[in-house]
C-alpha cells in the first residue's frame, strides 16, 4: 500500500491511499531546543599537550633519543610539532598527526642527508638537531 501526505491541515495531515483518503490525528510535536551556541573564545581555544616522541616509520633510520613535541587541537585539526627544528605533522586525530610527523622527520632526515654539503646555515643546524635524535641503522 502507498501512502501520500497531500497537505497539513489545522485538523491532522490528509492521508491518501489508492482506496481512501483519511484525516490523521493532530499531533503536537514539541520544537526541541535550539542546542546553544558555543562561545567564540571556545572555538578558537586551543589544547595542548607536550610528549616524548620516537615513532619511526622508516626501517633505515633509528631514533635514539625522542624529540619533544607538543600536539595541539583547534577547530577539528590535530598538529604535532617539534619546536626545535620547527617541523610539523598534522590530522584530524592525535595519532594521525604524529604519524605525519614521522615521515615528514623521515622524509627530511634523507633530504638533508643527501645535500649535506650544499646545506644553509639555518638547515645545517636542523641537519646537526636531527643527528642528535635519529641515525642510520
């Protein structure tokens, strides 16, 4: 059987079938409240949290001694960042963004390694910082 709401009436909502037409029942329907809005200086928050971090993605390398990063959350986007050699990962989750991290730190370890001798002053002491932190295996 097919059912067709044709109108709303003061009276209950006209019900149409192949055989009849039929007056429902008036329903009341209580409007839910309107969920309240959050305060802008909570959008733009931030929280943040510092860890040791040692998540390798690459067989090659060995991390031997963690860097500190500090993961952030704001307005649905997760980063991960090691301030001393100012580098990045980002997601939606905590863990996704550490994972970005890991390979971003992987991809420039085999980066800088590859130009050592062609390296700026500034990329020569991120080159000597990751030293401290990661090495071949």
């Amino acid at each position: 059987m097919q059912v067709t709401i044709s109108e709303v009436t003061t009276r209950g909502l006209e019900i149409q079938t192949a055989e009849t037409k039929l007056l429902s029942p008036v329903v009341r329907l209580d409007t839910p409240t309107p969920p309240a809005k959050v305060p802008e200086l909570l959008k733009a928050s931030t929280t943040a949290e510092k860890l040791l971090f040692a998540l390798n993605p690459d067989g090659r390398l060995k991390v031997t001694r963690p860097f500190v990063v500090t993961v952030a959350r704001q307005e649905g986007v997760v980063t991960a960042h090691v301030e001393e050699i100012d580098e990045f990962g980002y997601g939606s989750k905590s863990g996704e963004a550490l994972h970005d991290l890991a390979k971003t730190l992987s991809e420039l370890y085999f980066s800088l390694r590859d130009n050592a001798d062609r390296l700026s002053a500034e990329l020569s002491a991120i080159w000597l910082k990751l030293n401290e932190h990661i090495e071949l295996r």
